[in-house]
C-alpha cells in the first residue's frame, strides 16, 4: 500500500531532517518489538513444536532486517545532491522499497516450501503445546500496535517507504492471527491446521512482497504521479501571475518527491527577461506547495502558434501537397 492522493498533499510543516528523524525513531522501535518477538517466537515455536509459530518468528526476523535496510535507507536519501546525482539521493528510499518488497517474496516462498513439505507427512505431525497459543496472541497485539503507530508516523511524515514498512508490519499482524487459529486447531484435534496456517502465512507475505516489488519497480522506471497531483500543479502554474496557460505537464516520481516538466504560455510582446521571471515565480510556487524536487520549465508566445506545435508549412506542387524541402 503507498500514499493515498488524500495523503500526497503538499507537506510544508516537515523539513526534510525531521522526516529523517521520524523515519529514524519509528524504525528503532520497530527494531527493538521485532527483536523480542523473533526471539520468543523461534524458541517458543521450536520448545513446543509448532512450525506455524516458527514461521512467523522467522517472518518477524525478516522484518528486522527490512528495518534495517530502512535505516540505510533513509540516511542515504537524505545525502545532498553531488556531481553523480544532481537531482539528489530521494530514489535511496524507491531502492529500499524494492529491497523490501523481494525480502517479502523470497520469504513467503521460503515459508510456502517449508509448509507443503511438512502436509507431505501429516502422520508425523505433531500435537503443540498450549504456550505456543499464547505466544502468538501476544504477538498479534504487539504487532498490530507497532502497525499502527508507524503508520501514523508514515502519513504525518508522508513517507512511502515508512509506509511499506509500516503494512511489513501489518502483514505480521495478520500473519499472527492465521497461526493462532492454526495453533488453535491443531489443539482441538486437527493437527493439519498447524501447517496450513504456516502455508497461508507463505501466500500473505509473498503476496504482499510482489506488490512492493511491482510498485518499486515502475518508480524505478519514471512513473508519472497520479493524475490528481498533476491537475493541482497544473492549477498553480495557471494561478501564477502572467501565466496564459499551461501544457505539457509532465511528472516523474524521485523517492516521495517528483520531477517536472512544464510548458508555460505567457504574452508573445513580453521581453525574455519578464518571460523568465513568470517562469521563475512559477517554479518557486510549485516547489513551496507540492512535494515538487525541481520544475523545468518551457516558455510559449501565448495566442500564436509555436515551433514545438504548430503544423509544418505544405507548398502545392504537381496537384498535391508537399511539405517543404
């Protein structure tokens, strides 16, 4: 899940280091619940022989080092841009994204291999002790309290790296409640149950994993925002003083940012120094309201046609239209 349009707004009250340090403080307590849950779930898991509780300890030990690929993350995007990169370091975070989404998916895979192994001996299933059962009501509660936390941190910050980290999360949460009821069952009497909820676990977190990748993956690839961002900066150039109109309007992501392209239409009498101001006092609205890295702008003789649209002159020739040349 990223950002919703709702949530992709302008964001003026939150510089650039205090998105860091939010991202920071949120992950380190993602850090610390991940630590104690992976630990008392493996050894829990093993001690009473539940393969579902295991998987999902193995699932929160995943989540630790998506934490920390979080934290590299974040501290390189917030880096200056350089000579290598000059529009700056904000696609560390689309990176760290995908580096999530494929730890997910080898995950779940890894989990799902585990799980039909084990339903291919069901005679050998064991029956688990009762502590796995509250092991693993403990861990939905906590990691239902940790999603939510860092997601409000996430939409205060509007961050969508946060943001997939926080459904990481989430994904253990619901993880959780598949294996209690698997432990549940295999307690009544079904014993199946236990590694059918491990399997289900497999399916969620794979699943969950190839839709960060995918979504990562097309940032990469200069995805255009949403159509809603780009009406609103398409508004606020045409609000700008000596602005006629606007066309071209073309947008890429760049982390949680974006780059844009923009032909502005201004009066065709006026010198080049006052087009460039208009250009100028247009850039300098855009980057102030909208999660804007950089705007280049394209200057049109407003009410004349332009070099970059208008036809190519036809010369009649032997009964028929040719063009020039």
């Amino acid at each position: 899940m990223l950002i919703t349009p709702e949530d992709d707004s302008e964001d003026t009250l939150h510089t650039p280091e205090e998105r860091a340090a939010a991202a920071a403080r949120s992950t380190w307590v993602s850090v610390a619940v991940n630590l104690v849950l992976t630990a008392v779930q493996i050894v829990v898991g093993i001690l009473s022989k539940s393969q579902g509780l295991v998987a999902d300890g193995i699932h929160s030990l995943s989540d630790l080092v998506a934490d920390f690929v979080v934290l590299l993350a974040n501290h390189h995007a917030q880096k200056d841009a350089d000579a290598d990169h000059p529009y700056g370091h904000q696609r560390f975070e689309t990176a760290a994204s995908l580096a999530l989404g494929l730890l997910l998916l080898g995950v779940g895979l890894g989990m799902l291999w585990a799980a039909l192994t084990k339903l291919e001996n069901p005679h050998e299933l064991p029956q688990v002790h009762v502590a796995a059962l509250w092991v693993a009501g403990a861990a939905l509660l906590g990691k239902e309290l940790l999603f939510r936390y860092m997601l409000a941190v996430a939409k205060r910050v509007k961050s969508s790296m946060l943001v997939a980290n926080a459904w990481h999360a989430r994904s253990d949460a619901a993880s959780s409640l598949v294996v209690g009821i698997g432990i549940a069952g295999n307690l009544a009497g079904y014993p199946l149950l236990d590694p059918i909820a491990a399997l289900i676990v497999g399916l969620m977190v794979a699943r969950m994993g190839w839709n960060f990748a995918w979504d990562a993956l097309h940032d990469l690839m200069d995805r255009a925002a949403d159509e809603q961002e780009v009406q609103a900066i398409r508004q606020t150039l045409l609000e700008t003083p000596g602005v006629r109109g606007v066309h071209d309007v073309r947008t890429r992501k760049m982390g949680d940012m974006m780059l844009v392209d923009a032909h502005l239409e201004v009066g065709a009498s006026l010198s080049v120094e006052a087009g460039h101001d208009i250009a100028v006092e247009a850039r300098r609205r855009v980057l102030q309201r909208h999660r804007v890295l950089n705007l280049m702008t394209h200057i049109d003789p407003w009410s004349r046609p332009d070099l970059d649209h208008a036809p190519l002159p036809r010369i009649a020739e032997g009964g028929r239209d040719q063009l020039p040349g």
